[in-house]
C-alpha cells in the first residue's frame, strides 16, 4: 500500500510525464517543484510497478548522461465516453491518451442509454482485459462528490448511481464528469491551457455550458453547474465585461462549425488574453474523458492496491 503523500507526489510525476511525453529527472523536478530525492524515489517505485519505461538517454556536451522516461503505454487501457442523445461516441487509450480504438453506439429510441452503456463496456472489457479506469461524460447536474447523476434530462435520469452500477460489475475505477468539465481539464494536462492558472473553456458541443478555471482549479459549483450558459448568445459586451472582472488570462474556444468560431471571435474583440481556437471532432470529449479519468485514477483506491 502506497501512502497518500507519495500517491500525491506519484500523480504529478505521472501528469508531467503525459503532458510532456518523456522526461529526465531534472526535467521532472522543474516541472512539478518537487525535491529531487523525492523525484527519485517516486521514479524508481513507477519503474519498479512498471508504470514507467526507460526511453534512452539525453544527449549531453560532457559529463555523466541523464536517463529519459515515459510513461509505460502498454501498462493498461482507458476507455473514455461521451454520451449525446443521439447516441455514445467512445475510444480506448493507452497510458499515454493515444487512441487505440474508437467504439460507438447509436441511440435511436430501441435502447435505453444505461444499457447501451453496459453492451459497449461489456464487449470491450471482454476484448482488453487491463482495463484500469472508464470514464463518462454526460450532460446534466452532479453530485461530484458522490458521484450521483442528479438530473440528465436528455435521457430522461434522475439520481442515477452511474459510477457504483459500473463498478459494481466490473470492479474497474469509474468516473463521471460534464464533458466540457473534462474539456477544460485536458487542456490544463495536456493541452493549450498547460501552466495556465486562469482561463475560460467554451465549446459548440451541446449542454449551454462554459467551464471556469481559477488558481488551477476547476469551479464546479452546487450540482457541478458553474458555467450554465443559455446559448451563444449571452457572448456580448457582458459576458467580455466578466472576463476582465473574474482576471481570465486565456480564453479556449472549442468550435465544430466555422460559424461558431466566427461568432465568438466577433464577441471577444477586446479581450486582452490570450484566445486559443481548437477545431473539435467526434474523439474529442472520450479523449477527454479517457485522460481526466487517468489522472483521477491515481488517486483511486484502485491504484493504491
């Protein structure tokens, strides 16, 4: 059994290593501020768990070579979800968020979402027998703590127990996320957003919702609602007005259709940050979710054991 604080110093080692790729324990230790002697200590019990590989060594002008690491790819799968109305778009992902597979599932009113949710996971789990983490997106209110769909109306749920049914039956780590929550994290691992403290994720996707980040940390707010948007057409001088006031350094713009892109750009005329646009496909949230799922995964008692 790992202790907290080490689980804690581990999961950073980890997320520098899957946003950077690979890394020397120098590189590591700028990246996340921790110690060098805790660095390599953490590395080498990730060598020893076969989390981490050895990826050659740096090029070096004199003296000793420093070894490079990665994160293991092969050490298990993620599978990430993304449920819509019209039905579920899915990948599978390696330790490193590369897709291995991508899986769907049509919703057309002769399957109920939760068992359209448990054939997709009951065929893949059976095909990759290391899966470590599933996780789903869905649109709707959250207890995020507990892990409770309170409302998701565009499936007709109330107080589904989603994470423990999934669980329950396959004693794999679940986590549930607002896709645009998830989004918005990816970009601060993996991402645009990558060291930024402060910024404002926006997205075409359905579900009238933006997703705040201060200080590094996502507002979430009662039922995981912060964020709530009636429609793009609350992007007005306002909306600028409360960019400036909340101190948003960073704006991310995740657009499907040009037109979207179009209109917010004509909205933030003014804005003093920084806008990254991000063309979206249908892989974007399941990777997302994938990721998020991953980093909240070592954390998980799953992992500790």
């Amino acid at each position: 059994m790992l202790d907290q604080i080490k689980i804690h110093n581990i999961k950073q080692i980890m997320l520098c290593l899957m946003a950077r790729r690979c890394a020397t324990k120098a590189e590591i230790v700028e990246d996340t501020g921790l110690s060098t002697s805790t660095v390599s200590s953490c590395v080498n019990s990730l060598l020893k768990l076969k989390l981490l590989v050895v990826n050659g060594m740096d090029d070096s002008s004199g003296g000793r070579r420093s070894t490079i690491y990665r994160v293991n790819s092969a050490y298990g799968c993620f599978i990430g979800l993304d449920l819509r109305p019209e039905g579920i778009q899915g990948v599978v992902t390696d330790c490193e968020a590369q897709i291995l597979k991508r899986i769907s599932f049509p919703l057309d009113g002769g399957t109920a979402p939760l068992h359209a949710i448990m054939e997709l996971l009951n065929a893949e789990i059976a095909h990759n027998k290391n899966v470590l983490g599933i996780g789903v997106g869905v649109a709707g209110k959250l207890d995020y703590e507990e892990q409770i769909i309170v409302s998701a109306p565009e499936f007709g749920w109330q107080f589904v127990h989603l994470k423990e049914i999934i669980e329950r039956q396959y004693m794999v780590f679940t986590h549930l996320d607002h896709q645009i929550n998830a989004g918005a994290i990816y970009e601060g691992m993996m991402g645009c957003a990558r060291g930024e403290k402060h910024y404002l994720y926006i997205s075409e996707a359905p579900g009238g919702k933006a997703a705040l980040v201060l200080d590094g940390r996502l507002c979430r707010g009662a039922d995981n609602a912060t964020g709530d948007l009636c429609g793009t057409q609350e992007l007005g001088p306002a909306w600028l007005g409360l960019l400036h006031f909340l101190g948003i350094s960073q704006l991310i713009v995740g657009y499907e259709t040009e037109e979207f892109g179009n209109k917010v750009c004509e909205s933030t005329k003014g804005f003093g940050g920084q806008v990254h646009y991000i063309r979206h496909s249908q892989d974007t949230y399941p990777v997302s979710m994938a990721a998020v799922t991953q980093r909240e995964w070592f954390e998980s008692i799953y992992f500790m054991l």
